[in-house]
C-alpha cells in the first residue's frame, strides 16, 4: 500500500494509542491537506539521522487522523490515532512535496498478553523506575490497563532516545517488548554521575 509518511525524529506511535501533533511546515500542511481528502492516513516513522532526506528506519506506525484542528494561518493541530505497524518495501519516487513509500501492514497478535509473572516483573521494574526519575504515576489506573495498553503506552512516552524507541516499536511481540522495556528502564535508570545523562548506542 502507498503511505504518505511523517519523518519526525523522537516520535514513535503505537496502534491503539494518540500521538498529538502540531503541523507547520508547508509540505507536511499539504500532507494533511491530502489525507484529509482520501482516507486520513499518515505514516508515522522514524529518520536514521536528523538530517533532511535521510534514510528511513524500516518499521513505523500508520496512524488516522482523528481531531483536527484547522489554523487560520494553514497550520493544524490533529490527533493522530495508532492503527498497525508497517514496514517499508521502498521508498516511491514521488511527485508531492512529501515522501511516499510502498509499505506492507505488519500483523499483530490481538490476544497477546502477558503471564502473571511477566507483569508483575514489569510493574515492580516501572516503579523502580519511576521513583528513580522522580515521575508522579498513579498506579492504581496503571493496574487496570490491559498488558498491550500498558507495554505499548509506556514504550510511546518513556523517556528513552530515538534509537531505544524504535527498537520497542520493531519488537515482534508482546513479551519481547515487555523485556526490552524492562532492560532499557534498568538502563537509563543509572544516571551517569558526570552529565546525568545516558545514551544507547
């Protein structure tokens, strides 16, 4: 299928979650313009490099564009709504302002969930985690979620660089992601003593 796509570094979106967004550049405006008049559909993805034209990762996000917000001066705000991860065939040879590619949908296991034991190991590491960081976090509404909106939305709003994030989106499944968020929030839980800050390379 042909993806009109949004290279936006840092910027991961998980299907059945929202990725809020506020659009000004003019080729991106009239990449809105555009799904607005098909089928709402962008792709989110990100670049290798934070560089114009670079090359892309090979897995992103295509998303529908739920709430729209219209500025007088051609900017919108839209509400970006998760629907399937997507890998990318190729790059198109496009005509439009935007990049294009040939993408094919990546299928998810719909009834995936974690063993008790998976979660529990989770929870306990996200707390560590989260008192470590000094994050205020309800836990109650955290034990409510089902396991693919707890995995899926830590892994799209934790704190994690690029690279990180991009490895949680390509993970092949549930519990594979559920580990992997584990090790990187061990990970970037050690603050280096210097800067304060740590990177995956």
């Amino acid at each position: 299928m042909r993806i009109s796509i949004f290279p936006l570094p840092g910027a991961i979106l998980f299907p059945g979650l929202q990725l809020p967004l506020h659009i000004f550049e003019p080729r991106y405006r009239a990449m809105i313009k555009d799904a607005l008049a098909r089928d709402r559909r962008i792709g989110m993805i990100q670049p290798q490099r934070p560089v114009e034209g670079a090359p892309l990762f090979e897995v992103g996000c295509l998303g529908r564009i739920g709430e729209v917000e219209a500025l007088e001066d051609g900017r919108f705000n839209i509400v970006l709504e998760g629907e399937s991860r997507f890998r990318i065939l190729r790059e198109l040879d496009a005509a439009t302002p935007f990049r294009q590619i040939e993408g094919e949908l990546i299928a998810e296991d719909e009834d995936a969930a974690l063993s008790p034991v998976e979660r529990a190991g989770f929870e306990r590491e996200a707390h560590r985690f989260a008192d470590a960081q000094g994050y205020s976090v309800d836990w109650d509404a955290v034990t409510r979620l089902d396991d693919r909106s707890l995995i899926d939305g830590v892994s799209q709003i934790a704190p994690f660089d690029a690279a990180a994030k991009q490895a949680l989106l390509e993970a092949p499944d549930l519990a594979t992601r559920c580990e992997l968020l584990i090790q990187l929030m061990q990970f970037f839980g050690r603050r280096d003593s210097d800067d304060g800050e740590v990177t995956l390379q």
